[in-house]
C-alpha cells in the first residue's frame, strides 16, 4: 500500500525532504516492526492495569495474541536477542521473564 511505499522510498532515500518533514510532523512510524512492538507494549501496559501483573498466558483465549508476544519477548531475552531499551522498558512495568521461577 501507500505506506509501505512511503517506508520504502525513504529507505533507498528517494523520499524527498519535504515528504519526510510533512510526515514526521504527523507521527508517521518509519520503522514498521518498531511500531508493531510499541503497540504490544502499549497492549501488555493496558492488560497489568487491567491484572496487576505482565504475565500474559498463551492460553487466555482473549489475549492470545499478545500472550504470544510475552513469550515472543522472554525467548529473544533468554538468547539475548532483546534490544536494550526494550529490556529496559519492559523492566519498567515489571514484567516477569521467568514465570516459572517466579512462581517459586
């Protein structure tokens, strides 16, 4: 579509500057990726306000997708594939990356 279009263009920096001011100054999200992990974050922020906790079940029919997520999120830790901002900002909420110790 016309997004992906305007991500891609501004990757091989044919986007002209004009182009990209007008969309920076909307919020436009050059990084598609990027964007989809804040909307978890923002999703899983919702669920501990919600719970009183991060710890998202794969099997909670409700929010399958976002437990999905969770274990997305300890797997890249534990192999330590997890950018560090998003180390950090998940710590900031207190997510539990060992559920299992946890429980302990």
């Amino acid at each position: 579509g016309w997004v992906s279009r305007q991500r891609e263009s501004y990757k091989k920096n044919s986007l002209s500057s004009n182009r990209i001011e007008q969309l920076s100054s909307i919020g436009f999200t050059w990084k598609e990726r990027g964007y989809l992990w804040e909307d978890k974050f923002d999703e899983l922020c919702l669920f501990k306000a919600q719970n009183g906790h991060c710890n998202v079940s794969i099997t909670d029919e409700q929010n399958k997708p976002l437990g999905r997520w969770v274990s997305k999120q300890r797997e890249f830790y534990k192999k330590n594939a997890l950018r560090s901002d998003r180390t950090q900002q998940l710590n900031s909420i207190d997510f539990i990356w060992d559920p299992l110790e946890h429980a302990w």
